[in-house]
C-alpha cells in the first residue's frame, strides 16, 4: 500500500513504538492518524507532534464497548497497527503468575482479536488495507522469567497467520513484527543491545510498502529467524491452503 495515501489507527500510541509509529507516519505524510491510549491526557505529547493530523482516542482494547466506539468513530481507517501490549514479570511460579498471564493474555491476544473484528469490514470497504500487529522474537522461542508474555506473542502469532488467511479474499495485508528488544520502557533495566522504536516503526512502513507479511526490524530478530523463516512460512502458506472455499 502506498502509506502516503493512508489512514491509520495506532493502539498504544502514547508511548515508546506507538509513539514511533505515529513519528514515523507523520514524517511519511499520511492524511489522518487516530491515535489511541486508555487515557487521553497520556496523549498530549503525541497530538502535539502534529495537531492537525492527529486524532486522540481513549481506547482500552480489553473493553469491547470502547473498541467498537473506536471502530465507529474511524470509518475511514486504511492501516491498523496493533501496538497496544503489556508485560509482567516474575516467571511462572510467582504467587500472581496466574493473573499476570491472564492479563497479559487479554491485551495482548484477545485485544488485538477484538481490534482486528472491529476493524475488518473497515479496511474491506477501501480495498482491503492493510494490519500490523506487533510480535516478537519470542513469538516463536520463550524468554525465561517472561513465560506468559512469551506465550501470549506466541498465541498472537498464532492469530496473525490465521487472520492472513481468513481475509485474504478481502486483499488485505497482514504484517507481523518480529523485534528483538527495543528500547522502551518495558526493558528498562536490561543490560543489552537494543532496537529503537523509531526504527522499528520505519522499518515496518517499509515493509508494508513493499508488501511483506514479516519484518525482522533489528539484528537480534534477524538472527534469530535467519535459518527458520523460510521454512516457517512454507508451514504457514501450506495450512493457509486448508481454508474452505
């Protein structure tokens, strides 16, 4: 897709590759962004970026009511980006492991199953469009003492490939991204090299452009899947053939 002619929806658009993401847009020259975070005051900073074409949105995509709101409100959406993500920590055997998994779980997945729902026939009626969702590397191999979050990208992973060929009929673009660490604050206090958002969101639009389905933004993510991405995607590509007609 042509990014320049887009309309896009941003989730998680306060802070660290959201915000990078609507940087990224705006330097692209996109018509409109809707850009969203559960509190609008988050969003003072991002709106100020560029007033005019930056629509603030108070959006938790846990809450059904408030995804559908968002859907109604941005009718012309050619670009989803799913960003909106949480972490926990403190492995599987902590005394809330359970709770963190499950919370982790409910924004991470079924969020972006409520958002991509809501937002499908959007993009079906402007020719298909296009939908990022936001992996990682530990979509495929779990990070110790991040078990649940690991799992939770794991199971969105999972959805993406599914969503890449349920809407295939419609023409729509499915893009996972698979970044290594990034520095956000979710890795605040690790000790490794990490990405920048604002590459990671560049890279990203790139590869939208180009219309790749998977981008690996950052060396760490490039190693990672140097030896497995080609025969993961023949996997993925040959269960898509399993679709009804």
């Amino acid at each position: 897709m042509n990014i320049q002619e887009s309309v896009a929806f941003v989730t998680g658009a306060n802070r660290g590759i959201g915000k990078a993401f609507v940087e990224a847009l705006v330097q692209a020259g996109v018509r409109r962004i809707y850009a969203a975070a559960r509190s609008l005051d988050t969003l003072n900073e991002v709106v100020a970026i560029a007033p005019d074409l930056i629509i603030p949105i108070a959006l938790d995509v846990t809450n059904i009511e408030q995804v559908n709101a968002a859907a109604q409100t941005a009718q012309d959406v050619t670009l989803l980006i799913n960003n909106a993500g949480v972490i926990g920590s403190g492995g599987l055997f902590a005394p809330n492991s359970v709770e963190t998994a499950q919370w982790e779980m409910n924004t991470n997945y079924f969020g972006t199953l409520s958002m991509v729902r809501a937002f499908a026939p959007i993009l079906q009626r402007h020719s298909g469009g296009a939908i990022v969702n936001m992996l990682s590397v530990v979509s495929i191999a779990s990070a110790p003492v991040f078990g649940s979050y690991s799992a939770s990208k794991a199971a969105l992973n999972s959805l993406t490939q599914d969503i890449r060929a349920e809407l295939a009929n419609q023409g729509t673009q499915v893009v996972g991204v698979f970044p290594g660490p990034v520095d956000t604050a979710m890795t605040e206090g690790m000790s490794i090299d990490k990405a920048t958002p604002i590459a990671v969101a560049k890279t990203t639009l790139q590869a939208v452009e180009a219309g790749l389905e998977d981008v690996y933004p950052d060396p760490v993510s490039q190693s990672a899947f140097s030896a497995i991405a080609e025969p993961l995607k023949a996997v993925e590509k040959m269960f898509a053939g399993w679709m009804p007609q």
